[in-house]
C-alpha cells in the first residue's frame, strides 16, 4: 500500500520537477547517456549514488537521458545538475551550457579513453580508402565524434572533401553496436564506431574479431565524463570531486566501483578535450551553427 | 501364568502407547499442514505486486517517447521491482510446474527489458521504434498472462494442500479407531488363550471368563481358597478391571477426538464466519461439561459473543494469562488469583480456561464449566490445548482471510485511483506534449529540407517536398487544434438551442457527408434551451460527427437524435461504421489516442470530453465492432457555475 | 548539229551526276537504315529459374528501369536444374540475342559453360562460387551472405545444438554456403545436418526422421522451392527456419538476402553500360553491400521463441 501510494507520489512529482529543480538543492540529478542496455547501466550506477548519498548527505540521483531529442534541451528542461558526456556530447555542453568536466572513470583494462574505427568485413574488397569510393557507409549518429566526426575529419585530411557525395549511400544507426552489426550483416560496406563498444562485443562474441578489418583510427578521445553544471556550489563541487577521486582508497567505494566496472576516477579538464575540438575543426563543423539532430 | 499375565498387559500398554503416539503425530501434522495453506494465501500479495508493477510499466509504454520523459525513471524503477518481485518467487517456491512458470516468467522479463532498454535508446526512425513498442507491449502483456496463470496454479495449490489436510485428519481418525478395536481384540484372544490353557484349573473362573467373553468388562471372580489360583483370580479381577479402565477411556478418547473433529470442522468453513454456537456445543459435548463461554477480544474489553452481560477488561485478562505462565489451558479448581478480581464474580465452579491467540497477542478465551464428577483432569488439560492451539489457528485463518479480502479490496481502489490520477496527469502534461508533438513534424521538415538541399533529382526533391508539405499541414493541425484548446478560457454562456445547434453542424459537415455517401436521419425531440457555450458545444458535435464520417468512409447512416431526460437533455450521434473495439473503448478520451494514423491529432476526443465536463455533463459511448457506434451526450439544463 | 552535240553532251553530264547523287543517296540510305536499325531494337535474352519469386521480383524492378527504353526482353523460365538451364541457355545463344541476363548462381554458371559470343550480364551470384567460371565476356551483380550473422540471430532466440542445412550438391553456390555454415557453426559447437535433396519433395521425407533446432535454407532454387512445402512441418515442431533467399509466404524466421531493388539498381547500370557500346571486360563487377534482413515476428511469436529486441532493431522489415 505504502508503496502505490509512492508511486503516485513519484508521478505526480515528476510533473512538476523542472519547476521545483531551481529552489532545492536538496538533490543532486545527474544524467546518463545510454550506453547498452538501460537496466544493466542503471545497476551499474545506482551503488555510486547511494555512496554519494551517503558521503555528501544529499540525495544523487540518476537519470537516464533517452537519446530521444536534444540532449542539451533535455539537459535544460530536466534541470539537470549534471551528466556523463561523451567526447563530442561534451564539448557541446560545455560550449552550450557552460558545464565544466569534473573526473572521468578508468576503465578495468586501464584505459578512460576511447577512439573511432573505421572499419569493413574482413571478406570485402576495401582494403584502404581509396576502394571505398561508391560504397555504403554506416554512420552512428551526428552527435558523436568517434562515430561521425572522427570519420569526416578523417575524410577530408585526404582530400574528400564532400564526403556524402563520396559515397553512394550513407545513413546514421543510432547506436555503437547498430553500425557494427550493419556491417557484419552486410548492409553496410563501411562503418564507423567506438572503439570499447565494438572491444566489448569482440570480448563477449569472440567469433566477430575475425569478421572485421579495422582500416583506420582515431587518436585517444576522452570517453565517459563526469560534467557539473556551472551553477553548483564551488564547494559542493570539490567534495565531489575529491570523493569520487578517492574512491579506491576506501574499501566501500572499491566495491562501488567494481559494480561500476571501473578501476578508479580520475581528475578531468577541458584539456582533456582538446584533440576533440581538433577533430572538430579538422571536420569542417561550427559548434554553434551545427545541427545534430 | 504371572509372566503371561505380565505380557500380554504389556502389549496390551504397547498397543495403546502406539495408540496416543500416532493421534498426538497426526495432530502435529494436521497443524503443519494448516501453516503452509495460510503461507499461500500470502504468495497472493507478492503476485498482486508484480501484477501492479508490470501494469504501471506498460500504461507508461504508451505514452513513452511522446513527453520529455521522466517516465523513463519511473519505467526503470518499476521494473526493478519487478525484477525483484520474481527473484523473491524464485526464492520459495518449489512444485515443479510454478518453478517452469517462473522460468517462463523470467525469461519474459528478460525479453520484455531488452526490447524496453531499445525502445527507449533507439533514435534510428519510427518504424523500428514503432516495431519495439509493439513488442514491448506484447511482451507485457505475457508477463501479465503468465502471472496470472501462476495465480491459478497457487490456488489449486491452496484447494489440493486444504484437501489433503482435511484428509490427514480424517486418516487419523480410521488410524486410532483401528488401533483401539485391535487392543481390545488382542485382549479379548489373550484372554481367551489364556482361559484354554488353564481349564482344568481355572474352572471356577469360566463363567466369569465367558461373561468377560461377552464383554462385561470389569467383572470379578470369586475364589474361596487361598492358593495360587487365589492369587490367579485377583490378577485375573485386576486384569479385568484394567481392561475396564482401559476400554473405558479408550471410548473415551475416541469420542473425544471425533469431538476434535467435529470442532475443527466448523472451524475450517472460513469463509463464512464461525459458527461460535456449533463450537461451544461442541466443547461441551467434549469435556462434558455444563457450559461453555466464547469471549473474544473486542475493543479493550474481553466480551461473551452469546450473552453480552460479561465482559473484562484486556488488562485483567492478560495478567491472568501472564500469572498462568501463558500456558495454552489452564483448570482453575477454587476461586482465580486476587489479579482478576472481575474474574471473581463468575467463578465458583472448577473451570477450565482454554487460551485463543493470535500472533502471540491473546484475542480470546474460551471458559468450559463443570460441577459434576470433581471437575476436570490432565487429559481435559491436554486436548484444551490441542484445541487453544486449533482455535487460534483457525482465528488466525479467518483472520488473515479477512485482510486478505480488504487488502483486495484496497488494492482495487487505489488502482482505480493511479488510473484516475494518470489520466488527469496526462490532461495536466498536454502544453508539453504538444510542444513536443509539433517537434516531430519540424524535425521532419528540417530534416527533408536539408536532404532536398543536397539532392539534385527533381522527383526526389519533390517527393521530399510532398511530405515537407504533409508534416506542415499536421503541425498546422496541432496548432489549430491547440488555439480551439487554449480558446477554452474564454467560455460564453449563452441560451443555446440544441436542435438550431445540430443543424448548424450538419450544414458545416453536409459537403463531407455527401462525398462519402452517408444518409442523414434527423430525430430532433422537444427539448429546452440549455445554458452553454455556443462555439465549444458545436466543435464537440462537428468533432463527433467527423468521427462518425470517418468510422462510415464508404457509405452508412448517420443518426442525430435529441431528447429530455429527466436531468437534462441528450443529444446522440449514431453511425453504422467499423465500431471501436472493446480493448481500446476505455482509452479513446485520452489525449494524442488516435485511430486515424496519420490524419488524428488524438485530441479530438479528450478535448470533447473536457468541454462537456465543463458544462457540467458527460459523455456516454457504446459500440459495436462492424455494426457501429453511438456516443450519447448528456448535459444538464443550467451547468454549474 | 553542234547545238544538238552539246546537248547530247550536257545530258550526259547530267545523266552521269544524276547517277552520281543516286548512288551517293543509296549509300548514305542503306547506311542510315543500317545506323538507325542497329540503335533501334536489341533483343536481351533473360533466364529466371522457374519457381523462385525472388528472382521475378527483380526482374520486375529491371523492367520497370528499362521501361521506354527500345529492348525487346526473350525470357526462358527453365526448372532450375542442369539440364533445362543449359537448354535455355543454348536456345538464347541460337537465337542471336544481343545480351544474356542471367539470374541465380545456378542460371549463371549454365550459360558461361556454354561460352556464348554474347556478353553475359548476370545477378543476383553467390560470389565465392561463380570465381572458376569467370570469363571476358561476362559482369554482373554479385553478393556475399554473412553466414555468420544467421547463425548468431538464430543462437540469439534458441538454444542450438544441431542445425541442418538444405542445399542441392548440383548447385555450386549452395555447396559452398555449406561449408561456409560448416566452418562458422564448429567456433560455435554447433553440429551441422547436411540435408542433400535433388528436388523439393524430397526434403520432407528426409526431415521426417531426422532432429533438429533449426533449419537453414541455402541460395539453391531447389532448397528455396522446398521452403514452401515445410512451412507447417516447422511450426507443428518449432523449428526456426533461415532462409538466404526470402520467400515470405513460406515465412521463414529469419532471411538474409540481397535487396532485390538494389541488385536490379546495379544491373541497369551494368546492362545500360553494355547497351551504350562497352565491352563486359571494360565494365566492373558489382559486389558492394546491400543485404536486407527480414524478421518474421509473427512466425517468432507462434513458436514461442525469444525475441532478441536487436533483431527488431536491425532488421529492414519485419513481418507481424
């Protein structure tokens, strides 16, 4: 009963979240980009919450931002305090909301960066670019940089310079996996993707390794990272900044970060994020003009 | 012959022991039997749960991808609980066919959350969002089905587990009656053995014997000389007597536990109530007493359910049950302890109080009195708390039975609330849904546009163009719709004549009616003006009677019909087209529910039922797949201010 | 005398001029009539083996392409065995058409044996088995399925120990999808079935004492003939069936097949290429991507089968 009633609680609170997200901060929001699948990310995440929770004695709590829409509106409307962005996600939310990096987690494998693939099938005829003239290519999204933009930057540094005319057709999946799949199915000639998604499903269907040929890639990108919103409290920022970052030195957050299958955080900055503006500008694309969606 | 004497008597003891042995097993296994029947009725609650949880998940698939989406945490959360719902199931039960159901169900749930997290994460284009929607909510509705078909399967469970208990008990009874006629017969063969073998010796004791033989139990031989045979018959006399005493509280303890039996029997009829009389007379009947009191725990006072003039207070009560020790039963041989001095009044016979409890709190007691034969002994003691145990079980039963059904009950209710709440959330989400709806046909726009830009071929630039011109006309729609909507504020109320206003909208909708070939019946009745708002009004009709053309593309007859009730008056719009069928009836009043594809904006309906509520009236609909449908508006002569 | 002189002598001048622009004009006639014949009419010889509605299909978008266009379309619709697309293919070759069209592996490879002097365009080639048969005179669509993905969509709704595959040892494409399968399905300790059949009724006789987890038809005509006669057989056992030609109404689980649009797309080009004057050698073969994943949801749901949601996501169509 306690909890029917809850959940009418929680629906009807919902309506009125972006009103109310202004006055309190007695909760931190922080948003999360799909990765796989929702309910598995969001087991991943929930202990870091509930550790921050504890540590900070304000409620965290996550939020799936479906990749439906805008990101930087849906970020506005939801009131987000802040998110873990991608690469190319990040910069526009820096250059857009004015959100600052704040850390970003190691991977298990002791990577926190990742890079963009080109990639074919193995059996196919394209060895290098220049068979891939009159193809197909399968693009992630326009919001991605090593799903794109990475690949365009990459285009154009040989002398394409309008690739959509390069090829006989090109489309955008939506997803990491959905390129790479589009292309071991061969409805795709080409494609374009993260290079920990494709590792993962090379880790989890071993067979697929064998499958693709890997024909270029991008410099080390910063992948998944945590980004505060401006309007936090510059002391709230540094406890969580210094929380997070030492982690691994306290036996209960080393079990958080295992559930979160990383080894530790460390510290970011916009630094970090330079060899994505390069891309960018190398790409041809205005961060305030460019239309992703 | 003493050795002889010695044995058989020592079967004879070795049959009864095994005797009270197998009925005190029984007992203890009928009461088992009992506690797992009430520990079903409780899996009930978990299902309950996980029906609600999957039910909240799949009334947010519907509207899921249409708002900004809060509802995505709630969707998460919900299915956690869900989650957590089976792995609790998985956690206890054990037959083999709910074990394979649970698989089922879980592997469902595995299904159901791969094509959510993809339904959610997937912007690729909206045939394949389309696709998981329709998977996702099939899926649900298979893990609902599977859930209730476990449902079934717990409940044959439940009626199996009560048979097979009401079995137990009745075995028990055929066991101890078998057990207790072959004591007796084996007496009577030892005896009769014995008897043979000393003829000659015994002579003097063969009419006794035969007298014996014809079961005058108890019977005494007489002996003159003091001899060995001296010593034979006064064993034989003991023998006599013992198998006497023996028989005697063997039908004693027979009875007594059919007259368990016979208690329990009302007891388990839970459904119904107890029937208190039946028991007492029971518990009478049982300890053969003169009387029995039922007092049960009502309002801090302990009160008798039969005759109302007794009544202790809770407080006395359980510092008698405390002084007792909490024991199950208690004989009470003078007057009870100065702790209870209300207790005094009623005492001043031997009473035996049996204890009635429920979850370690007394609710009741039962006081069993009797002046004959010195009161009552340690075997009454022992099956007053065999039947203290019972009662409370059965208590218990009914008890939990009855929370069962309120549980039921509420749960019932406050669905019907969430509904209820959902539906007026969604009314109160509209301003951003429909922003939202107007980005989808924008982003079209856009995104055809920029693919026209770059494409030289004039067919595809133009087919691009087309649908450009499509999406701008459904924003155009949404918009128009919007104004109607946002326009509401403004209400004027004037006189308005329903029949004049019926016309007015037949003459708007005559050139479409024609087009698609529909005949028109006009049945205006006598009907006064009612206050309303002229404008608002019409768009409901015009919006019912699009509808009804819609329904009818082809041909049919179109019915208006007007009419006083004796609340107001009614306006029916009939039409003889495709119907609606009955699994989306409930839901055409919700906002952006459409049937029309790409021609609705789904508002039509909600917008309709908001205006007519406003006037203080409702709208009715029955329908008929393929033979039509027939929406009833009904509005009050003066609405409320 | 000399009046008359020179008029004799004008009028043979004349005569001889006449003569002259007579001849001239004959030569430029008969040329422009043979000019104007030889841009007029061609004459494509087609071979659709009989019985596979997926070739038709794309022979439908190759007409509708051509439509307007001055051709004349010779089709032999021969049952897809040897013999009968030898045949075909040797009546084509008689009867002096201009371009062969050939459709199927099976077509393909029946009429280069016969080395015919006329460019062969084919579509729709299984391309690992056409490499051997390669010829000056021949170009073509082909396509290659990643058996791969079959096996792992299938793995993704069921359990699979044992899969057989239907192929028919007389066409080559269908005998090396065979060992492709065999290959893939060893990583993933799948036992493979081979389910040799000669003709279409064969198959169901042969099913009905053998156990398997599913079935996967290869490209041959014979196999994908057979589709139709087990479609309930698979339902009444819930055995998915994959299928590397579509064939819907039969309704397999899963296909995986080169979109007939794209591969008719392809072919106009070649065969455009071809009419315009170009030898076959100077135009390139066509083996870029274009596979379409049909996914019957539909069949899924009867069988009771998991619904792997990537395969709702990645499939080009699904059918309810």
């Amino acid at each position: 009963m306690i909890r029917l009633f809850l959940i009418l609680l929680t629906i009807i609170s919902s309506f009125s979240l972006p009103l109310h997200a202004q006055e309190r901060k007695s909760e931190i929001l922080i948003g999360l980009i799909p990765e796989e699948n929702i309910f598995r990310q969001m087991d991943r995440y929930r202990p870091l919450g509930e550790y921050l929770t504890k540590r900070l004695n304000i409620k965290v709590r996550f939020t799936i931002l479906s990749r439906y829409g805008d990101i930087i509106d849906r970020f506005k409307a939801r009131g987000l305090d802040g998110a873990f962005f991608g690469a190319f996600t990040g910069v526009l939310a820096m250059e857009r909301l004015g959100v600052e990096p704040l850390v970003r987690p190691v991977n298990l494998d002791g990577t926190s960066t990742a890079e963009g693939y080109i990639f074919v099938r193995s059996d196919s005829e394209i060895k290098s670019l220049k068979e891939m003239k009159g193809k197909t290519i399968a693009f992630v999204d326009r919001a991605t940089a090593t799903g794109y933009i990475f690949a365009i930057a990459f285009l154009k540094e040989h002398g394409i310079d309008n690739p959509h005319r390069y090829f006989r057709e090109y489309y955008f999946t939506g997803s990491h996996d959905s390129a790479l799949l589009s292309v071991l199915d061969g409805r795709a000639d080409i494609g374009v993707a993260k290079s920990t998604i494709i590792k993962k499903r090379f880790k989890k269907e071993p067979f697929m390794e064998k499958e693709i040929t890997i024909i270029a890639r991008s410099v080390p990108l910063p992948d998944v990272t945590l980004c505060l919103s401006k309007g936090i409290d510059p002391s709230l920022r540094e406890k969580i900044k210094k929380i997070l970052l030492e982690m691994d030195r306290d036996p209960e957050g080393r079990i958080v970060l295992q559930k979160l299958e990383a080894s530790r955080f460390i510290s970011s900055s916009k630094e970090d994020f330079i060899p994505v503006y390069n891309l960018i500008k190398k790409a041809g694309i205005d961060l305030k003009t460019y239309r992703y969606r | 012959m003493k050795r002889r004497l010695i044995i058989s008597l020592a079967i004879l003891f070795l049959l009864f022991t095994a005797g009270v042995g197998v009925t005190v097993f029984y007992i203890y296994t009928v009461t088992k039997e009992l506690e797992t029947v009430i520990s079903l009725h409780r899996v009930e609650i978990i299902r309950q749960n996980l029906v609600i949880n999957a039910q909240t998940v799949q009334s947010h698939l519907y509207t899921i991808g249409t708002a900004f989406g809060s509802e995505v945490d709630v969707i998460v959360e919900h299915v956690s609980d869900l989650d957590r719902s089976v792995q609790t199931c998985m956690g206890c039960h054990h037959s083999e066919e709910l074990r394979a159901k649970l698989q089922d169900l879980s592997n469902i749930l595995e299904q159901y959350k791969d094509a959510l997290s993809a339904l959610i994460t997937t912007t690729a284009n909206i045939e394949r969002i389309e696709r998981l929607r329709l998977v996702a909510i099939n899926l649900g509705n298979t893990l609902l089905n599977t859930a209730q078909e476990m449902a079934f399967i717990a409940d044959q469970r439940l009626y199996a587990k009560t048979k097979s208990a009401l079995k137990e008990i009745n075995n028990s009874r055929i066991i101890l009656f078998i057990t207790l006629s072959l004591a007796f017969f084996i007496a009577l063969t030892v005896a009769v053995i014995f008897t043979g073998q000393t003829t000659k010796s015994v002579a003097t004791l063969i009419n006794t014997t035969r007298e014996l033989k014809a079961g005058r139990l108890g019977i005494t031989a007489s002996y003159p000389y003091k001899d060995e045979f001296r010593e034979l018959a006064e064993a034989f006399n003991d023998m006599s007597r013992t198998l006497k005493k023996n028989h005697d509280e063997l039908l004693l303890f027979t009875k007594r536990l059919s007259d368990l039996y016979r208690v329990t029997i009302p007891l388990y009829s839970l459904s119904e109530g107890l029937a208190y009389d039946d028991v007492a007379e029971i518990i009478k009947e049982l300890f053969d007493a003169d009387r029995c009191r039922i007092i049960l725990l009502d309002n801090s006072h302990f009160r008798d359910i039969s005759s109302k003039e007794l009544h202790l207070h809770e407080k006395e009560v359980e510092a008698l049950y405390l002084y007792y020790n909490k024991e199950p039963a208690i004989i009470i041989k003078e007057t009870p302890p100065s702790i209870a001095p209300g207790l005094l009044d009623i005492v001043q016979e031997p009473l035996l109080l049996i204890w009635i409890k429920q979850q370690d709190r007394l609710s009741g007691l039962l006081m069993v009195y009797k002046k004959r034969q010195g009161g009552f002994n340690d075997t009454d003691l022992r099956i007053a708390a065999i039947l203290s145990n019972i009662i409370s079980v059965s208590f218990m039963n009914l008890k939990l039975m009855e929370d069962l059904k309120a549980q039921m009950k509420e749960l019932k209710e406050t669905q019907e609330q969430l509904i209820q709440a959902a539906k007026l959330a969604a009314l109160g989400e509209m301003a951003s849904n429909i922003a939202h709806e107007l980005n989808n046909p924008l982003t079209s726009i856009i995104g055809f546009s920029e693919l026209s830009l770059e494409e030289t071929d004039i067919d595809t630039i133009k087919r691009d163009l087309k649908i450009i011109e499509q999406e701008s006309l459904r924003a155009k729609e949404i918009v128009n719709q919007l104004l109607e909507f946002a326009r509401k504020r403004s209400i004027q109320i004037s006189d308005v004549n329903l029949n004049m206003l019926m016309k007015e909208v037949l003459q708007l909708a005559s050139l479409q009616l024609k087009h698609e070939n529909i005949t028109i019946e006009e049945r205006y009745g006598d009907i006064p003006t009612i206050k309303g708002d002229h404008n608002q009004l019409k768009q409901v009709f015009l919006n019912l009677i699009n509808n009804a053309i819609f329904a009818m593309a082809g041909g049919g007859v179109l019915t208006i019909r007007t009419g006083k009730m004796d609340d107001g008056v009614y306006v029916d719009v009939e039409d003889t087209g495709h119907g609606i069928p009955p699994d989306i009836l409930p839901r055409i009043f919700e906002p952006f529910f459409t049937t029309k594809k790409e021609k609705g904006t789904g508002l039509g309906l909600s917008i309709s039922y908001r205006i007519i509520e406003s006037h203080g009236g409702r709208i009715e609909v029955k329908s008929e797949v393929n033979k039509g449908t027939r929406f009833t508006v009904i509005l009050p002569i003066n609405p409320p201010s | 005398m000399d009046i008359l002189l020179k008029g004799k002598k004008d009028f043979m001048k004349l005569l001889k001029l006449v003569a002259f622009s007579c001849s001239i004009l004959i030569v430029l006639l008969t040329l422009l009539i043979k000019e104007s014949s030889a841009r007029e009419k061609k004459t494509i010889g087609v071979i659709i083996p009989a019985g596979v509605p997926y070739y038709e299909k794309v022979h439908g978008y190759i007409l509708k392409k051509l439509e307007g266009e001055n051709i004349d379309f010779l089709i032999q619709r021969p049952f897809p065995d040897t013999i009968a697309l030898s045949n075909a293919a040797r009546k084509l070759i008689a009867y002096d058409v201009d371009i062969i069209l050939t459709y199927g592996t099976g077509a393909t490879i029946a009429a280069l044996r016969e080395r015919p002097y006329q460019p062969v365009v084919y579509v729709g080639v299984y391309s690992p088995a056409i490499e051997k048969y390669r010829t000056r005179t021949a170009t073509g669509v082909e396509f290659r399925t990643p058996v791969f993905s079959i096996i792992r969509y299938l793995y993704s709704m069921k359990e699979l120990k044992r899969i057989g595959i239907v192929y028919n040892p007389h066409e080559i494409d269908s005998l090396y999808q065979v060992n492709e399968f065999i290959k893939c399905c060893t990583h993933f300790q799948i036992s493979v079935i081979r389910l040799e059949i000669r003709s279409p009724s064969e198959l169901k006789r042969i099913l009905s004492n053998i156990n398997v987890d599913a079935l996967i038809f290869t490209t041959s005509s014979i196999a994908n003939i057979a589709l139709s006669e087990i479609h309930d057989f698979a339902i009444n056992n819930r055995i998915p069936v994959a299928s590397l030609l579509p064939r819907r109404e039969s309704r397999p689980v899963i296909s995986l097949y080169p979109s007939p649009k794209r591969q008719a797309e392809k072919a106009v080009l070649i065969l455009q290429k071809i009419l315009s004057g170009r030898k076959p050698e100077e135009v390139q073969k066509d083996l870029s991507a274009d596979m379409e994943l049909l996914f019957d949801l539909g069949v899924t749901q009867k069988m009771n089968l998991k619904i792997p949601a990537e395969l709702l996501t990645e499939a080009t169509e699904v059918i309810y």
